[in-house]
C-alpha cells in the first residue's frame, strides 16, 4: 500500500510556475541556473548509476518533472545524446532551454507537458525513464486526497501508469538502490534520500 502524504503547495503548478518564473530573472539578471532539488549529490549519484548500467550513449532517455534541466545537461557531459525533458510548468521549459542554450546543448529536447491530463506517455517511448523529485511532488497534490475519499484513482496512480505506458514490456521489476551516504540516529541507519531502479520485464 502506498504511503499517504499530507497535501502541500509543493504538489501544485501554481508553486512550480512561481518559483520558475523567479529563477528565470535569476538567470537573465545573474546566470543562476536555480536551485538544485535534493542537492548536487542527489544527481551526481543519479549520473554515476546511469553511467554504470546504460553504456549505450544513445539509449532514450526522458528525465520527467526536469525542471532546470541540470540533470539532463550531466548526461549529456558524459556523452549521452537522446535526451528529452518534459515539465507542465513552461516557466521550467524556459529555464532549461536558456541554460541549455548558454552551454551549447542542442541535443537535449525540451517539452512543456502535462503528463497527468494528455496522452503524450501513449505517443513517446523511451529506454531510460528518469525521476528526481516528481513523484514526491505529485504525491503531494491536494487533488491526491479527494481521489482517495472518492475511491478513484489520483495523480499518484495516474502518474505509474503514464510511466509505464512510456517503456516496452509495462510489467517491472526491481533492478537497484542508486546508493547515497547514510547517517544514524537512535539505533537506526538509513539515508534522506530514496532512489530506486525497475527495469522491464523482458
């Protein structure tokens, strides 16, 4: 059964869009690519784990929720060259198109998307299907409560299935821990941060 989680801002586009527009001026006025969510380690691991289980340079990829793009534009670094990023806020799109732009990235296509409410997961097919943060977001949809009082599916159900509708077979299972440092506290070990890796059933 899968974790509730209290409703917050944090999983509407109203919040997105407003702290898009802000680091948009950030950028313009100053070259700050904005805030990095979950931090640089989180995507440094995240590159290490693609790194070492994706050695075709070629392999799709799709980062969903991309925001500014950052992880996105380490892929590309390393080499990787069929990049997409799709995000609902076009405020985000902007930013990770200038950032891009300003790093001579052309390789990386960008998309405003609505994920949840269009069938762009039925039309686009990929081999590595990135996340680094939106689940969490769409978890915390206010939408998210209602559609379990009312016994329907919500954003957090709607999003598995978009996921996967994007990958060849849709039946997964478990592949990896992308691994992060952890700490102790009160007897027990664990890490701020949980990334995990499925792959296709073939």
């Amino acid at each position: 059964m899968a974790q509730d989680f209290e409703a917050s801002k944090l999983g509407t586009k109203e919040y997105w869009d407003k702290v898009y527009d802000r680091e948009n001026v950030n950028f313009k006025e100053i070259g700050d690519i904005g805030e990095i969510w979950f931090g640089e380690d989180s995507v440094e691991r995240m590159v290490e784990w693609v790194t070492e289980n994706v050695p075709q340079s070629d392999s799709r990829m799709v980062d969903l929720g991309c925001g500014n793009g950052h992880l996105l534009i380490e892929l590309a670094n390393e080499g990787y060259s069929d990049l997409t990023g799709i995000d609902y806020s076009s405020s985000a799109i902007d930013l990770a198109k200038a950032v891009a732009e300003q790093r001579e990235l052309g390789n990386i296509r960008y998309e405003t998307v609505d994920l949840l409410g269009s069938d762009w997961a039925t039309r686009n097919t990929f081999d590595v299907v990135l996340d680094k943060g939106t689940f969490d977001a769409i978890s915390l949809n206010p939408e998210q409560a209602i559609a379990k009082q009312e016994g329907r599916d919500g954003p957090r159900e709607r999003y598995v299935e978009a996921v996967s509708q994007m990958i060849q077979p849709q039946d997964f299972r478990y592949h990896s821990h992308v691994k992060y440092p952890t700490f102790s506290f009160g007897g027990q070990s664990g890490s701020k941060i949980c990334t995990v890796a499925f792959e296709p059933l073939s």
